[in-house]
C-alpha cells in the first residue's frame, strides 16, 4: 500500500521522482525504490513525507488512496441519491396537498354558490326597521353579490390549478 499511495500523493502534487528526491533530501533511485515495493522509508522520513503532501501517515501506510477516494465518491453519490429522493418525495407531497386545497376551495364555492342559489335573496324579506338587521341584511346582501360574480372565477381556477399540479406529477 505505502507504494501505491506514494506514487498516488507524487502524482497528485504533480512532482516527479527528481523533485520529490530534491524536496525530501534523498536521491531519485531512493524514491524509485520505495514506489517499487523496494523498501521503505524509515519513521522520520514518514513523517517528513506526511507534511510535504499534507496527508497523515496512516493515510499513507493505510488502504490504497485511489482506492479510498473512489469509494468516497460512491459514498457522496450514493447520499445524493437518497437527499434527490427525499427532495422528490417532498415535491410530490406539497402537490398532493396544494390539489387537495383546490378541491376543497372548488367543491366549498360551488356548494356556497348552490346554498345561495336555492335560498333565493332571504334577506330582501327581514324587517329593516330594527338597526341589526338592517346592517346584518345589507352585508349579506353585498357579500352575496359579490360572491356569485367572482365565484365562477374561483371554481374555474380551481380546475386550471388541478389539471397543472397533476400534470406536474405525470
């Protein structure tokens, strides 16, 4: 392992075996024998070499770097996955619940709308001598007239709002 990872920190830096010789005061076919499986350098030319490439020495004695890293990106894409699936899951909840609000505002406004319908202008019938029920009736009055001309509009958005969520989740 030691030689693999050398050979791997080496590259990475992007030094030669002659600028690494130079760098750790030994000569070329020193670090020639090392990649090769040769020998090793001893404890303080670990840590001398440790501090040059910035990487532990257990990571330099360790399990092939090339190796680790590929196995890291597998970790990283494999947690990605899961948060893309999370985030699509989530997605699709918030459709679900923004089709279930436009149903229930549609359904809830086309009853309204029948409720005042058959009820047939209740309010013209009261007795507007007493104050409360003069300003009781003029309220609902305008409440009612405004209501059965923007109603069609709310039912109708409903519908647009329903067919463009499910179609978002085809």
């Amino acid at each position: 392992m030691l030689k693999d990872n050398l050979k791997t920190l080496r590259k990475q830096k992007g030094l030669s075996q002659e600028e690494l010789s130079i760098k750790l005061h030994v000569v070329r076919q020193t670090i020639s024998k090392w990649e090769q499986g040769l020998s090793v350098p001893d404890a303080e030319m670990l840590i001398n070499i440790s501090e040059l490439f910035e990487t532990p020495v257990s990571d330099i004695l360790g399990e092939n770097i090339e190796i680790k890293e590929k196995n890291d990106l597998k970790v990283i894409s494999e947690k990605l996955e899961v948060i893309n699936e999370q985030l699509s899951n989530y997605q699709k909840e918030k459709r679900k619940k923004r089709i279930k609000t436009f149903i229930i505002i549609g359904i809830g406004t086309l009853l309204l709308f029948i409720l005042f319908a058959i009820l047939d202008r209740p309010y013209e019938k009261w007795d507007y001598t007493i104050t409360e029920w003069a300003i009781l009736g003029t309220f609902y009055q305008a409440f009612e007239w405004i209501f059965m001309r923007v109603a069609p509009f709310i039912v109708v958005g409903s519908i647009i709002g329903i067919c463009i969520n499910i179609k978002k989740q085809n």
